[in-house]
C-alpha cells in the first residue's frame, strides 16, 4: 500500500536524522584559535543583531564571540552590544548577538548551545536565570568555549569571568543614596519597582540597599516593600500606580531597572503627582530626560553600557589568547577604559567596571549626547 | 409530569425570575458583581473609590475595552483573533515612530495607525475568508508575523517620550467632569458600534453567520464578506487601542503590548460573547474589560500576593463561563417544561 | 471552515448519476489526501536538511543532532496527546501551565526533602487531576473547551505561582539533570528523545491500530453519529484531556531537569508552539483528521527550522515570523491544491454546479 510506503519513507528520514547522531559523536573539536563558524553571509540578515564585524585584516587570531543578552531588542542590551563591536573592530576578531524574544532563561539556553555546536571562541551572556542556564554552559566550558557573564551573572562556576557593571553593594548603597536625597528631610515611605522576581542582578542591588538602610543616617526612611513589573510595560505601569494608591504617604519609588523606572515616572506624572512623590533608580538617560526635566526623577543613575559590552569583549578577547584565566588577583589592562589603569579580578572572577554616573537635570542633556542613548 | 387537571400553575418565585432576567443579560449580571466588588473592596481600601485610583483603572481598561469591542464582533461571528497584541504594538510603535520622524503631524499620524490596524485586520480576514484557513490558525500566524513586524521597523530601538511632541502622553490624563478622555472614547465607539449591531441588517448577519453558518448562507447572506469585515474592524478598533496605548505609556518598545490578546479575549468571554458564536453584545465586553481592570486593581490594592492574580483570572473566567452554560442549560429546562404544561 | 465531505471528486452538488466508481477508489482517496501531507512535510524536511548542511559545516554533526532535539522533546510529548484531543474537536490551552505546575510542585518537594522519584509520582498524579478537570468542566457542563483552557491556563499558572512564590530551585540530584540534559553515554541521542519515541510508539499504535484511536476519529467526524453508535463520548474525552494532563506533568519534570531549575513561569508560551506544531502536522483544527506520523515529522521539521536559524544567527522574533507562515502555509496550501484540483476535475467533465450552489458544501 502506498500509505505505508510513505510511514516506511518517513521512519527511514527520522532513522537518518538518529544515525547521523550515532555516527557523528566526535565533533569537529572548537580549538581556541578555530577560524569561526560565522553566520553564512547568505542568510537572511534582517536581525539587527547579525552584523559580523570587518575583521578581515585583523591580525590578531580570527577570534568569535557570541553575545547572549537576557532579552534581544532590548535597547540597554543593544547598547552594551555596540560597545561590544567597538571593541571587535579595535582588538580584532567577529562578535554576533543573539538571543531570545522575552526574558526567559529556557529560551536562552539553545542559543547557547548553538554556540557551542559552533565553535566559537566565547560566549559573553546576562543570564535571565543563574542556575537555569549552568548545565549548558558548563558544557560549553568543557568544549573549550570561554564564557564572560555581563550584566547579570550566571551561577558561580558556569563562567571563567563575570564583569560586572558596578560593585553591587556601591549600587546598592547608591540606590539608598538617591533615595534619601530625594525624599524630603530623608524622611518619608519608599518602595521598589523591581523587574522579574528571580532577576539576580536586581534582587542583589535590592538586598545590599536594604543592607544600606539599616544605618542610623536612614533610620526614618519607611520601607514598604518590593512589587515586580517583570520588565513589562503594562505590568509596571499597574503595579506602581498600585502602589500609589495602597501608600498614600509614599516619597519615593526605586526602580532599579530601565524599564520599571519610566513607568514609575510616567505613573507619576499622569497621576499628577509630580512633586510630592519622586523617582530613583537606574534608568537609560535618553528615557529619563523627559522625567528628569519635569522634575518626577531628580536623580537616577547608571554606568556606562556601552563601556559593559566593551570591556566584556576585551576580557573574552584575552581569556582566548589565555593572558588571563579569570582566577583572583590577575589584573589586566584595557586601552581606553579606567583610564587605562589595570582591571583586578576579584573573588569569584568577577571584574567591576566602574562606580555608576549619577544622571540629574544639570549634566543629563550633555550624557544623552555623548552616551548617545 | 403529573396529569392533575390543573388550576393555574404557579408562576415563578421572585428569585427565580431575577435569576432569569440576570441569566438573560449579562451585563446586568456583570455591573451587579462590580458593585459588590466595589462595596468589598472599598471597606478595606477606601481609596480604591478615589478619583485618582478609578481614573487609572478605567483609563487603561479603556484601550483594552476598545479592542475586546472589536473581539467580540469576531468571536460573535464563531472565530477568534489572536493578533491583536501584535496590531496593537506595531500601531503604537509606527505612530511613535512618525511623530519621532516628525514625518506627519499629529492627527493625521493617528490617522495612519487606524489605517494600519485597518489594513492588518483585512490581511487576517482575506487569509481567513480567501484561503479558507481556519482563525484561530491564521491568527496564531499573525501574530507572529505582525510581531516580527514590529521588531524590523524597530530595528533595536525604542520611541522615548523624549522624542515625542511636548506633553503627548498628558492626553491620557484628560478628563472631562472627572471622566477620562479614555473612557468617553471607549463610551463613544461601544454606543457607535453597539448601535450598528442594533439597527443595521450588518448586526444582524454577524449574530446569523455565527448561530447557524450554513442557515445563513441559504438565506442569501454572503457569510465571507460578513466575516471579512468583522476581521477589518477588529483591526481597525485594535489600531485605535495601540494609538491611546501610545499615550498612555509615552515609551514604546518593539515588545509593548505583549500578552494583551488574553487580556482582550478574556474581557468579551467574561463579558458574555460566547466562543460557539452567535451570542454576546459589544457592551458586555466592555464592562468585561472594566471588570477585569477593577480585580487586578483590588489585588493590588489590598496589597494580596501578586501570584493570586492569575489564580483568580482563572476562576473569573470560568465562573463566568459555567454560569452562561448553567443559566442556558436552566432556561430551556424551564422553557420545556413550560411548554408541557 | 470544514473541509468538503469525502466525496469523490467532481460529483459536488450536482444531482443524478454520479460517474461510475469502484469501492477501493474511496479508500485511496483517503489515503492520497493523507498520503499528500505527509510526503509534503518529508519534502520540507529534506529540503530543510539540504539547506542546513550548505548553512553550516556544523549541521549534520551529531551534537547538534543533540541540541536540535533535546530543544523540543518537552513540545514533543505533549503534541502527542493533544493530537488525540483536537482529532476530537477539543483544544488543551492549559498545558504550559501544567507544565509550571508539575515543576513547581517537584521543586518544593525536593526542597522539603522528599526523594525525587516519589516527587515525580506525585506530580504524575497531579497531572492526571488537572486533566480530569478539565474533561469534566468539558463534558459535564458542555463548556468549549477553548474556554475552559483558557481558564485554566491562568488558574494552573497561578497555582504554580503561589506554590514556588519568586524562588526556584535548582539543586536537584545530578542524575536528574543528567537525565533531562544529557545524551546516552557514548552518543549523542538524548535521553529525552527515548521518552519521545517511546511514546510516540504508544500513541501511533493507539491512534491507529486501536479501537480507541477509531472512536476518537469518529467523535472527531461526527460526534452525535458517534455517540449513536455507542460511543461514550464523554469518558473518551475526560480520559484524553487526564492523558494530556498526565503528559504535561511529564514534560514538566523533563523541563525542569533539563534546566536544573524549577520556576513557577516555567514553560510560558509553550502552548502555542504544541498547537503548531500539530497543526503543522496536518491535523484538521476542526476535528476528524490527522495522524501521528504527521505530527512527529512537524516535530523535527520545526525543530530543523528553528536550529538552522539559530546557526545562521537569525534572531529568535524573525523565528516566531517563519513559523508563522509555515503554520499558514500549511493550511493554505493543501486548500489550493484541492481547489486546483477540483477545478481541473470540474473542467474535465465539463460539469457545473447549479447556479447558486455552495461549493462542495463548505462554510467558512
């Protein structure tokens, strides 16, 4: 019967599919200094992320990373990766970014091992989750891959170095800070606009600036709490215009996270409150400038993205040339940041970038400009 | 049933007939619960009834109760159309993106985002009318496409307020004798619509092409075309919602409006249209919308645990559901045994 | 929207003589419109191969056989059941909520100490709840199911989330994680993809050598026709939904193993990729037809796709819009191959339907 030729044809492509599996176990190894499986130029690049760097005359061994921020189309991501590029045009060798469409740990991890499959020389990833993505990376590991974390940092043990934007307990400290000078006297209710629940980076600047207020300089800052808005517009808009209303006495909302921190100053200018309740925290200056001139954000702060997805390209660039390895106390220099001063790899293999700017009406017009986002 | 000669059968008690007439209109069903919801909630929370809270709630359940009107009319027709988030998000963001360009003032570029919402709801309608494929598999398409969509006219970026004309987003917050703007709008597109269900033989083809699909086409109602339209609206109403979304939230990124097609969805099911078609008015999900808006308020109000939410989004959904069934299952039990006697 | 009865091509409303026709040619029909599906997704499949071994050197090696496989499996075993349930004419929106849930309950188990196994079992268990409410919400008070999945979908998801609350967990035992991430010593076959082909066995045989798998088409064509005939239309459907119920709870435990973490927002959006890939199958949304060959080939042509666009570096919303059109394609297609079909038919016999008529019977 011709139907069952056709289920024999079908078993037989699946069988190929499985024997090529069997067949196929020992890999073309990914060697540091493999030239890269780059993106075939005649796929098709409509992702505003595919954009192979000339590396043509680089002299430098053809090196390629990958970039897998927590969220693609995300414009703070976007902006670490054209620092990235930078950094592949001045030191040599191929950077892509890919990544998922939501911020979802389960979605990033075929990407990664994407990567992997492909040999490339380093993966520089912001985890959504820190433990979901170990398994895969500890794979990559032992293919030979170096992993750099930015941004948000994977468990311990699943990269060789996390740079990391800031010191977490200076942004924490800094979070109290902002707070304290916006609310009247340092007196008042304050809560957080938080971004995912299980976000790491978010959920450790919250515990150092609660760490931070237990000092007596705080001690009449009221704290109600944290609320998530997941880094969704609508669910960050609601839940600060919830938290107007359930705190009529609020001062200040905190939101550590770019898109939670123009919903709260947006819901604070639309519920008219613009003066009496404030907003802090870290935000994208191009978002904030509106905010900042209304007055609803006197202060917010952030570090230099751009400078981020630089300096993680530099330091995948050197774990591959094996300069560095990313165990404590090495130091490194990248031309053209810090001052050109030496990087200390701290505990864990973690690399700071640099104490955060602190963005206000008198200087946010000139670091639009420069920081051009 | 007993053969007794009978005297006049007794008529319903009281209770049995205001069940009857609240199982008959679910609107009325609907604006009775949120009054209690109103009453429960304000005990614990006064400030849930302030100007401030309810200006906000309504203001957002505005543009979601704009795009279930436009929903519901597909639903009615026995179809579904997942896309609107992603007509929503890409409406919002090339009316963003205009206005950023400076390339059209004002109006007209409002103009041209209904006219895109227009232009995607067709698109849907012509591959579901055209090429006969099913809704809710052309919709689940869409959605992806128009998203994709979106994402390529972004190209990594987003529109900040920053960009947009002076004081844009202050439309959301205008108010007319303490009534949002929104919600005149949303007011003035559910009469205009509701109306046109009432009184246009239109209305009447699109409860007949989702009662009874082949009765309509044998008495000569061109059931495509019907459903084409409803298609068209839902879309154009769906880029009416994403150009108020626009002022609403001032930033719009490539992935606004994400998860909003539950949302809308959930709004005219709860609102009383039916998923098997041919039932529901565009009011229901109106105050549907409303209602939905007021729980996640009161959730947020009364300070419950954020996982709740979805927990009771759930249970609304089906409660409402089962009472439809229960309540028609009841009526035709009484029409029956009223017709025996 | 449904499809033109099974009639032999040619004869549409047209009354009197229909031509001469033998029995087996009915049956043929059938199967060619079967036949036709199936070898058109073995034609995309090959051709996707083709493409993936020009895009990268890496596409036929066995890891990334691994990765491309092990990236569904979870997708995969649910599209079993749910086959079995649109074949019904039902739909199950509420299975990546099962699938959070069944994660989260294993997770906290495993926190409060119980053994991993006996958490599993339990989880099963739960799954198989989940399912009988929804079979019952269904049948008993004659809900779409759309509906009630929908409803589901949120109550299940929020019972994942006031279970685990922000935290997950992620220090399950090594042998767990290896079972949900790793391959067969030695190879590159993931010990995900035994599962899968162990239960796609199970259900090709129950799909199509069973008794069950008969009702199941017949409550799909008819569902009055059906329950004359003595099929108990309601059991059938409450056992499939516990089925998909019991499965998702499955792909659950297998997810959080593969990622070492259970998180209550565990397997978001996962329902939409199960229907497609049904659909991409060539199982009728509206009930009555489909096989199970067709949807585990749709497995591995969608998970082809998506690998190869990974290798070329496509962005994961360029995906979403491929598979979007696959989905329509693959409904649009077969649609104009028929009214080709039945065009040059018509054209052959020089046949017209009456004025007025409807072609073929069909609504849309």
């Amino acid at each position: 019967m011709i139907y069952r030729a056709q289920r024999f044809a079908a078993g037989v492509a699946v069988l190929a599919l499985v024997v090529t599996a069997c067949g196929s176990s020992a890999t073309p190894a990914p060697s540091v200094a493999a030239p890269s499986a780059a993106p075939s130029a005649a796929a098709p690049s409509a992702a505003p992320s595919a954009a192979p760097s000339t590396s043509a005359a680089a002299s430098a061994a053809a090196l390629s990373v990958v970039v897998i921020p927590k969220q693609i189309n995300n414009p703070y991501f976007d902006v670490a990766f054209k620092g990235a590029q930078k950094a592949a045009s001045d030191l040599g060798g191929t950077v892509t970014q890919v990544g998922p469409s939501a911020a979802d740990a389960t979605q990033q991890v075929p990407f990664i091992q994407t990567a992997t499959t492909q040999g490339v020389g380093a993966i520089v990833i912001s985890a959504d989750d820190a433990t979901a993505v170990v398994p895969a990376l500890q794979a990559a590991m032992a293919a030979g891959v170096k992993v750099v974390g930015y941004d948000s940092s994977p468990a311990v043990g699943a990269y060789n170095v996390f740079v990391n934007q800031a010191d977490t307990a200076g942004i924490g400290k800094g979070l109290a800070d902002m707070a304290c000078a916006e609310a009247p006297s340092c007196t008042g209710e304050i809560a957080v606009l938080s971004a995912a629940q299980s976000a790491t980076n978010q959920n450790a600047w919250i515990d150092a600036m609660k760490t931070t207020l237990k000092d007596a300089k705080y001690s009449k800052l009221v704290f109600d709490g944290v609320v998530y808005g997941n880094d969704d517009p609508q669910v960050s808009t609601t839940q600060a215009q919830g938290l107007l209303q359930a705190h009529p006495k609020l001062k200040v909302i905190i939101a550590p996270t770019t898109v939670g921190i123009i919903a709260a100053a947006q819901v604070v200018r639309a519920a008219k409150k613009t003066g009496s309740v404030f907003v802090t925290g870290l935000g994208t200056p191009k978002g904030m400038q509106d905010y900042v001139k209304g007055g609803e954000a006197p202060q917010f702060a952030l570090w230099n993205v751009t400078d981020l997805g630089y300096l993680a390209y530099a330091v995948a660039a050197q774990l591959t040339a094996g300069t560095i390895k990313g165990t404590e106390g090495e130091t490194f220099t990248v031309k053209g940041l810090n001052g050109d001063k030496p990087y200390t790899i701290g505990k864990d293999g973690v690399v700071v970038l640099g104490p955060p700017f602190v963005f206000d009406k008198a200087n946010i017009d000139q670091f639009v400009a420069s920081f051009g986002f | 049933m007993s053969a007794e000669v009978s005297a006049r059968p007794a008529g319903p008690s009281l209770g049995s007939r205001i069940v009857s007439m609240l199982g008959r209109s679910r609107e009325l069903t609907l604006a009775g619960v949120i009054f209690l919801l109103c009453l429960v909630v304000a005990i614990q929370a006064p400030h849930f009834l302030s100007i401030s809270n309810l200006s906000q709630v309504t203001t957002l359940a505005a543009i979601i109760a704009i795009a279930a009107v436009g929903e519901s009319l597909v639903v009615m027709t026995k179809n579904i159309d997942l896309s609107v988030e992603s007509t929503i998000g890409l409406v919002a963001f090339v009316v963003a993106d205009i206005l950023r360009q400076k390339m059209l003032p004002g109006p007209a570029a409002w103009a041209a985002g209904i006219g895109l919402g227009l232009v995607l709801g067709m698109a849907n309608g012509a591959i579901i009318t055209l090429f006969r494929v099913p809704s809710l598999v052309a919709t689940l398409g869409t959605l992806s496409i128009f998203r994709g969509l979106d994402f390529f006219v972004a190209g990594g970026h987003e529109v900040n307020l920053a960009d947009l004309p002076a004081g844009y987003s202050d439309a959301a917050t205008q108010a007319f004798f303490g009534v949002p703007l929104f919600v005149i709008l949303a007011i003035i597109v559910v009469v205009v619509v509701a109306l046109v269900m009432r009184l246009t033989p239109f209305g009447r083809q699109v409860y007949a092409v989702g009662s009874n699909a082949e009765a309509a086409l044998i008495i000569g109602i061109r059931s495509r075309l019907v459903i084409f339209l409803t298609f068209a609206i839902c879309g154009a109403l769906a880029g009416v919602a994403g150009v108020l979304w626009g002022m609403e939230f001032g930033t719009i990124y490539a992935t606004s409006a994400s998860n909003v097609s539950l949302q809308v969805i959930a709004a005219a099911v709860v609102g009383g249209v039916a998923i098997a078609g041919g039932a529901g008015t565009v009011v229901g999900a109106a105050v549907g919308a409303l209602f939905l808006g007021l729980i996640n308020n009161a959730l947020l109000l009364l300070q419950m645990p954020q996982e709740l939410l979805q927990v009771i989004y759930g249970a609304v959904i089906l409660v409402a559901v089962s009472a439809d069934a229960l309540i028609q299952r009841r009526e035709r039990r009484l029409a029956a045994e009223g017709a025996i006697q | 929207m449904t499809d033109p009865p099974d009639t032999i091509p040619g004869s549409g409303t047209a009354a009197g003589a229909a031509p001469p026709v033998t029995m087996r040619r009915p049956i043929l029909q059938r199967a060619s419109g079967l036949l036709r599906w199936e070898s058109l997704l073995l034609v995309v499949l090959a051709l996707l191969v083709l493409e993936g071994t020009r895009l990268s050197k890496f596409f036929l090696t066995g890891p990334n056989f691994a990765n491309l496989t092990s990236a569904v499996m979870e997708v995969a075993i649910v599209a079993l059941p749910m086959t079995l349930i649109i074949i019904t004419g039902e739909i199950d929106l509420s299975v990546e909520s099962m699938i959070g849930l069944s994660g989260a309950i294993l997770g906290s188990l495993w926190a409060a100490g119980v053994p991993i196994e006996v958490g599993i079992v339990i989880v099963l268990v739960v799954g198989a709840l989940g399912g009988l409410f929804n079979g019952l919400v269904v049948t008993r008070l004659g809900l779409p199911s759309l509906v009630v999945t929908l409803g589901t979908l949120a109550l299940y998801r929020g019972l994942a989330q006031v279970i685990l609350g922000p935290t997950a967990i992620s220090n399950f035992p090594a042998g767990f994680t290896a079972f949900g991430f790793g391959n067969i010593p030695g190879s590159t076959i993931p010990w995900t993809l035994i599962v899968f082909s162990a239960l796609g066995v199970v259900f090709w045989l129950l799909t199509h050598k069973t008794w069950i798998g008969r009702q199941v088409f017949a409550v799909g064509k008819n569902k009055d026709a059906a329950r004359y005939s003595g099929v108990r239309v309601g059991t059938l459907k409450t056992a499939l939904f516990v089925v998909t119920g019991v499965i998702a709870a499955l792909a659950g435990v297998i997810l959080a193993a593969r990622f070492s973490s259970a998180r209550a927002d565990n397997g978001t959006g996962l329902t939409l990729v199960v229907v497609t890939i049904v659909l991409l199958g060539g199982v009728d949304i509206n009930g009555g037809k489909g096989t199970i060959t067709g949807v585990i080939l749709a497995v591995f042509t969608l998970s082809v796709l998506q690998n190869e666009l990974r290798l070329a570096g496509v962005s994961s919303e360029y995906q979403g819009v491929a598979v979007g059109l696959l989905l329509i394609g693959s409904v649009t297609a077969p649609y104009l191959a028929r009214q080709a079909r039945s065009y040059s038919d018509r054209a052959r016999r020089g046949r017209h339907p009456p004025a007025g008529s409807v072609e073929g019977g069909e609504v849309v």
